[in-house]
C-alpha cells in the first residue's frame, strides 16, 4: 500500500477536503489490524510502560487523599499528564508501526528510541530524588531537557512531511496531545520534588507495615 494512498485520511483534509474527523481516528485506528506478532509485542511494552506509570501515580495519589493527605493541587496534574501522554501516543504508535513504519525506517525511528531512552529514565530519576536528591537531580533534569530536545526534533520531522505530504492531521492532533501531557506531567513532578515532595513521607508512612 502506498504511503499516500486513501488509507490516510487525513491528506485529503490538508488539501482543503476535510472529513469528519471520527471518520479520520477510524481509518487511523483500524490500521491496527495489520500489526504482526512483534508490533503487537513492541506496541504493548512500550504502552503499557507509560500506563504502568498512570496507574502507579493515580493508586499513590489516591491512596493518600483517600486517608487524608492533603496534597498540593499541582500534584494531581502528574496523572493527568500522564494519562494524555499515553493515550495520545497509544493512538500515535499505531501509525508509526503501519502507515509511516518505511518513514521510521530511514531514521526517525532512532529519534523515537532517544526519547524513550532519555524520557524513562528521567522518571526514575525524578523518583531517585526523593531519597537521593543532592545525587540524581542533575541527571533527572539533563535526561528531561533531552526528552524534549528530541521529541523537538521528532517533531519538526513530523511537520515536515505533514506540509511536503500531506500527512495527517490524526498524527499532529496525537503528537500535541502526547507533548502537552508529557510536558504537563514532568513540569508538576519537577515542581514537587523543587518542593521537597510534600506528602511523600506521610503516604509512605501509611503504606508501611
């Protein structure tokens, strides 16, 4: 199938024909049906890691309120951010291993394994500093700059083949999204751990035996 064939919706739309944009998420949806055995194994780690960590966050957070924690407003952000982030890009991975995955091919697939190689990492470090601060702040904040560096790179390359092809406004709406989340996800935890983490200790205390 041709990149640019009328499995992509969305070209049509850039030439001023646009269509219902459910129409669009469908046919961008339904490509899901061509995954093998391993985009399916690749698509489930990598999706399940980021809700992994929206669960984690939300079962913490919540845990706490529940028992009284009175946490800053900020904090509830964190999932917030979180859950954008991967429901945007658990939409966005479906392109990425069907209509677009000859485009990855050529490079833009290093790109996207530079930020889960920074932007992982980053959260286990923002997650070190809690008991490690004066020894993983530095890393955290250097691993975060570069997650976004890169997710700026990634999608400069994205814009670039949206004006040059006409692709695909399913795959820009999903990358805002997955940015916006990200972005509004790690500024809230770098606020709160800059703020000594409150209500950490006192959830931790609950926890424990």
């Amino acid at each position: 199938m041709s990149l640019l064939s009328t499995a992509t919706p969305s070209r049509d739309a850039h030439h001023g024909l646009y269509q219902n944009p459910w129409v669009e998420i469908k046919a961008y949806v339904g490509q899901i049906q061509n995954f093998n055995f391993s985009d399916w194994i690749r698509y489930l780690l990598w999706i399940g890691s980021i809700f992994g960590l929206f669960v984690g966050t939300t079962a913490f957070i919540g845990f706490g309120a529940w028992n009284g924690i009175h946490w800053p407003g900020y904090v509830w952000f964190i999932p917030i951010g979180t859950f954008l982030f991967g429901s945007a890009l658990a939409l966005d991975d479906i392109g990425h291993r069907t209509l677009y995955k000859s485009q990855l091919a050529r490079g833009e697939g290093y790109v996207h394994q530079m930020i889960v190689a920074t932007a992982i990492p980053s959260v286990m470090a923002l997650c070190l500093c809690y008991e490690h601060g004066e020894t993983f702040r530095i890393p955290a904040l250097v691993l975060i700059l570069l997650s976004f560096f890169y997710s700026a790179l990634d999608e400069a390359m994205h814009w670039f083949r949206y004006f040059s092809q006409g692709l695909d406004r399913v795959e820009m709406w999903s990358h805002f999204t997955a940015i916006t989340g990200h972005a509004l996800m790690i500024a809230c935890w770098w606020h709160w751990l800059s703020e000594g983490y409150p209500g950490v200790t006192e959830t931790l205390t609950l926890l424990s035996p």
